[in-house]
C-alpha cells in the first residue's frame, strides 16, 4: 500500500498544493518524519525559484530561505542573532613584540 502525503506546493511560485505517493517526497532529514514539504518535482521548482531570485539580490539570502524552507516552523522561529564579540576599545597594544632572533652565528 502505498501511502500518500500532500505536497505543500507554494503559491509564490504558483505550485498547487496536491497529493503524491510518500516515495515521491525526498528525504530531508530534518523534517520531523524525515520527508520533504514537496514532491519532488515541485521541490526542485520551488528551490530553482528561489536560486533565480535570489540571484538578482543576493546569495547569502538564498541559502538562508533554502533553509529556513527546509527546516520545521518550530525552528525556523529561532532568530537568528550573529555573535560576534565586539573590538575591545580601551585595551592599547604598549607591549612590542619581543626580539627572540639574536644572531645566533655560532657556526664555525
Ligand atoms: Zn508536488
């Protein structure tokens, strides 16, 4: 028996949602089953639509909607804050860095 699970499809890119056999869905592990959003076919349009716009702004942009498309709700709510810690402004550079190559000649 073959089972069958819908295909979210995208109205952004005018995919109809449907209903498809589970062995057209590709794995996505991160997926609480296991399986993509979309059938195949419709994942592949849906990703090349999202490289084509993506292109024209940036490519960084891209990768982080191709994930956020990829992973569940719950963790595509997780903001997404950039630790980088800040330049220490007070802290002066006085120590020189020391000489530890003398002539060492000591050849002979
Ligand atoms: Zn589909």
């Amino acid at each position: 028996m073959a089972e069958i699970r819908r295909c979210i499809g995208s109205t952004r890119y005018g995919i109809e949602a449907h209903e498809a056999p589970v062995e057209d869905f590709p794995a996505q592990p991160s997926q609480k089953d296991g399986l993509g959003r979309m059938c195949k076919t419709h994942w592949n349009q849906y990703t090349a639509g999202l490289a084509r716009d993506a292109r024209a702004r940036k490519v960084a942009e891209a990768e982080t909607e191709l994930q956020a498309a990829a992973v569940p709700d719950t963790e595509a709510a997780v903001p997404v804050e950039s630790k980088r810690p800040r330049k220490r402004k007070g802290a002066k550079a006085t120590t020189l860095p020391e000489e530890t190559s003398e002539a060492t000649a000591d050849a002979g």
